[in-house]
C-alpha cells in the first residue's frame, strides 16, 4: 500500500511540474566564428573593421548569455538561425559542441537555420594576411549536426524545407519554419527569405490538429513575418519573408499567435490584425553579435505569454562593451545610410546629407535597442534638418516604432 501512496504522488508531481509554467530563453544572430577560423591577423582585422564584429567579444558574450541562461533555470532555449558567420564546418561543429553541455543540463534546445548557415559558397578563413575558403555544410548536414537541438525531438517534419514541428509539453508544441533560400545561393548568400506554399499548407495542417487537441502553439523563424518599422517593406523587403501580410494573416487566422523571429538584428515587437480579426504577434530578438546584445527570458503560464529582455553591457575583457559597441554600430550605420542616400540619385547639398544620415544613424540605434523613445541626440538630429529644410519638425514626425512595448510585454494567447 505504502508503494501505490508513492506512486500515485509521483503522478501527482509530474502532472503539475508539466502543467506549470514554462520558461524560455531566445537568442539569435551568434554569427558564430570558430576560434580555429579567427586568429590575429590581418585577414580578421579587415574583417572586424568591415563588419563591426569582435570576434573575442562575441565569444565572451556567448558565454555569459548561456551561463546566466542556465542559471535562470530555463525549460527550453530558441535560437532564430544566423547560428554561424557564414556556415563553416568548423563554426557549426564548435557551436554544436557547446550547445550539448546547455542540453546535458537539462534544457531543451532547438533551432531554425538562417541564411548565414547552409551551402554557404564564400566561406572564410580569417587566420592569415587574406581571407580563404572554408568548408561549409549541407542542408543534410545541417538535420545532422543539430539533430540534438530540434530535428531529433521533432513529431513532425516537412518534405519540402527543413521545418519541423516539436513538443515542449503535453499542451504546447513549437512550430520551427524554415525561411531562407540557401538552395538558390551561387555565389554568395541571399538575405531575403519566403515560406514555401507546401511548407505553409503543412503548418496551416499541424495548427489544426492543434486547435483539435487543445494545444498551444508557439512559432519561430529567421525572417521577420510582420513589418517592425513603417516602410520596411518597401525599403528592407529582404527582412521579411515574401508576401507577409497573406503569410502572417493565414498563420494568425489558423491560431499562431506569437512567432519569435531574429534576422534584422534589432530588439522588436510587432502585431499584425488579419482581417478576420485575428492577431499575430513577431518578437523579434536583437543580434548577440553586436550593439545592444540582447537576449529574452519568457514566461508561459496559464495562457499568458511573459517577455523580459536583458542586455550584455559589459564583459571581464571589456566593461565599456555597450558604449564602444554602440559607437562600432553607428560608424557602420553612417557608411551604410549615407551609401543609400546617394544610391537614390537625388542631388543634396552636403550639409542637407549628412543632416539626413546623422538623423538616419540616431533612428538606427534607437530602433536596435527597442522601445524607441527620442533622446537628445534625435532630437538635435530632427532640427538639424528641419533648419536645413527651411522647415519645423518634432519628434512626432519621425517615429519608427510600431506598438506594441518592445523589452517587456504580456502576450494574452487566447484561444480561437
């Protein structure tokens, strides 16, 4: 008798502990570069000054994400693709590495390729004067490597991409879809992403078996699913998967209501209304790789979705890691936005240009962090131009974000 006691608590106590809340943690863009790939060398300094990446930074970055990950005793760990600099053998193989000892600690880890990762046809070496190829992977490969981290615990896999479908608990599977076109790639990579018409036909039949069960559906993907800033559309097309609006409209109206996505490397959330009413919110994570290395820790409970976001400011090697990588950021942004400006072919008096790029860079960092809040710097920015402009501009002219809040957000996964 004294056994059936113990056996019937031991039911009890699994049933609650599979029914309370589930913690997650979600990173994305490592862009992780192998120490065996990354030396001192003049190849790696032409890259970090190009790219505005320390590789020695990212690493230790890395660690301390996934060290405080575990700390925080999480469930589950989302990484939204980019997991490598550009998909070499090496950078995969230590990643996977590392992400073994997060999994023998007793979280769950899945992923989604980015279109950094897979058939790569330009991947380097920085490890002497030049640059030199490297070994990439294939999609193959890729199921191989991160079989451990998604693929193997999957119920559900599509024939047509590598998206798969996966159980966090007894009432809330994860739905991974892959977005990126490395089956086009030539010579380099393709930033811009799509979701198959076979691929969304097997997402749209997975969610609902789900309403049939009961089951609560989380979503992840590289690319973006909704816009994040007014105009992304049409002036940063490649971020969002082809056809979003039909794309984030179908998924919502079959009962997706949260996809975490990565990729523009900034810290955003935005909702989409289809027009049978139904709201799909994309939680965008920020790049680990650089300014303002963000990560989140959320909370499922009882139909609620809890968003924290933390930010790495500092590391032992440097505690002025937010300053100076915000500074690498907005030199990168400068070069960036003026090379835009002058690309449309509109003449403007130098000080008209760079009034405009200036505005442009203040706009960037702000939207990188999330919560766009205009601070002194835009604001000095704004009447700059306005001045320039024989014009008056306030703050209200030049907002980016979209609602709703971007760090920190309950997300109410109501039922259809």
């Amino acid at each position: 008798m004294r056994g059936l006691h113990l056996f019937l608590l031991l039911c009890v106590s699994l049933t609650v502990s599979a029914s309370g809340p589930i913690k997650i943690g979600v990173i994305s863009d490592l862009h992780f570069l192998s120490p065996r790939l990354a030396s001192e060398s003049d190849a790696l300094s032409a890259y970090e000054s190009a790219t505005g990446r320390k590789i020695g930074e990212m690493h230790e970055v890395l660690e301390h994400v996934l060290n405080g990950l575990q700390l925080e005793k999480i469930d589950l760990l989302l990484i939204c693709g980019d997991l490598t600099n550009h998909g070499e053998k090496e950078s995969h193989s230590d990643l996977t590495e590392r992400l073994q000892s997060v999994r023998q600690s007793g979280i769950k880890v899945a992923v989604v390729p980015g279109n950094h990762d897979i058939n790569i046809p330009d991947a380097k070496s920085y490890t002497g004067a030049k640059p030199v190829p490297a070994e990439g992977i294939s999609e193959s490969d890729f199921v191989k490597l991160y079989a451990p981290f998604g693929y193997g615990d999957a119920f559900s896999r599509d024939s047509s991409s590598l998206s798969y479908a996966m159980t966090i608990d007894e009432t809330t599977w994860l739905l991974c879809l892959d977005t990126s076109r490395y089956g086009e790639y030539t010579r380099s990579s393709v930033s811009g992403g799509r979701i198959l018409p076979q691929t969304l036909q097997w997402a749209v039949d997975l969610l609902r078996k789900a309403r049939e069960k009961g089951v609560t559906v989380l979503g992840m993907m590289h690319h973006g699913l909704v816009e994040h800033m007014p105009y992304q559309a049409l002036f940063f097309s490649d971020y969002l998967v082809d056809g979003w609006q039909q794309r984030a409209a179908t998924l919502a109206d079959e009962g997706l209501r949260v996809v975490f996505t990565g990729h523009f490397h900034s810290n955003d959330i935005t909702r989409l209304i289809s027009p049978g009413g139904n709201p799909i919110y994309d939680v965008e994570t920020a790049s680990l790789a650089g300014f303002p290395f963000a990560y989140r820790i959320i909370q499922l409970e009882e139909g609620k979705l809890s968003i924290d976001t933390r930010f790495v400011t500092s590391i032992p090697s440097n505690p002025d890691l937010e300053t100076q990588s915000r500074q690498r950021a907005a030199e990168l942004t400068r070069k960036v936005a003026r090379n835009r400006i002058r690309a449309i072919g509109i003449p403007l008096p130098a000080e008209t240009e760079s009034a405009l790029t200036e505005l442009l860079v203040e706009m960037h960092l702000l939207h990188l962090r999330g919560d766009e809040r205009p601070d002194e710097a835009l604001v000095q920015a704004i009447q700059n131009l306005a001045g320039l402009l024989d014009g008056t501009a306030g703050e209200t002219d030049f907002q980016l974000d979209f609602p709703p809040a971007d760090n920190r957000l309950v997300i109410e996964l109501e039922a259809k």
